[in-house]
C-alpha cells in the first residue's frame, strides 16, 4: 500500500476553509524555501539533522496548536499533518511522514506535487520569512 496523498485543491481546502482547520497543519521538510513557502507552513527541515526531526515538529505543532486552540493541552499525535518538500518524488517528506507515523502521528498524508505544484496552480503563498506572497520575479 502507498503512502496516502492529497492533492493541492484538497489540502488547500483543508488548511483554509474548511470549519476544523485548526486541526490542519503543514510541514515544510524542505531546508531552504526557495521560491517561497506554502502559506502558514511549519518550517522543519528534515535534513541536515534526521534524527532532532521528529523534536522539532513536535515543538512546531506545539506552538501553532495552542495558539490555535487557547492554550488547550491537546494530545499532539491527534494533529492533521499535510507532510510536504519541494516537488512529488521528495524523499524528504516522504522520511518524515515514515518518521511522524512511527511516532504516533496517525493522520500524516504527502501533499501530491509537492511546493513545485502547489505554486503552479496558484495556492495561497508566502515569502520564505513569513512575509507576504512571493513577489514576481523581476525582469530586469
């Protein structure tokens, strides 16, 4: 059986319109956002160091859950992870979402097409620090 995956159109659904979004979260494994980043992404590389991954996504959801939830001392292994890296054939993520499972992170899925399609069709971006959307490139 293969990994679960969900397209663009769906993950974008479910980090921004559906009622329980705050339950959605996804993870940048990438380690440098080049080109910008999925809006509201947890950036948590998996490389250069594997084996703080798993410590570092924990802190991630951590943060972002209690903002989201008031303070609410959820269980973390509940979260709904959309695990994404640069484009569909990135190991990275795929590790992660290995890594996630193993820990108790049921609800782990890869985003289909990676940020390469995710930018393509025109989802909602940021710049790599947080910023805004990604300006175009210059032309001159």
């Amino acid at each position: 059986m293969g990994m679960a995956k969900v397209p663009p159109d769906i993950a974008s659904e479910l980090l921004y319109e559906v009622g329980w979004n705050a339950r959605h979260r996804y993870v940048d494994v990438r380690q440098i956002q080049s080109g910008g980043a999925v809006r509201g992404a947890l950036h948590t590389p998996l490389l250069p160091e594997p084996h703080t991954f798993l410590a570092r996504a924990a802190a991630a959801l951590y943060v972002s859950e209690r903002s989201a939830l008031g303070g609410s001392n959820e269980d973390l292994t509940e979260s709904r992870i959309i695990v994404g890296c640069e484009g569909e054939e990135a190991e990275d993520a795929r590790t992660a979402i290995t890594m996630l499972q193993a820990a108790g992170y049921a609800n782990s899925v890869l985003l289909e097409g990676g940020f390469e399609r995710w930018r393509l069709e025109g989802y909602p971006c940021e710049a790599a620090d947080g910023t805004d959307d990604v300006p175009p490139d210059s032309t001159f």
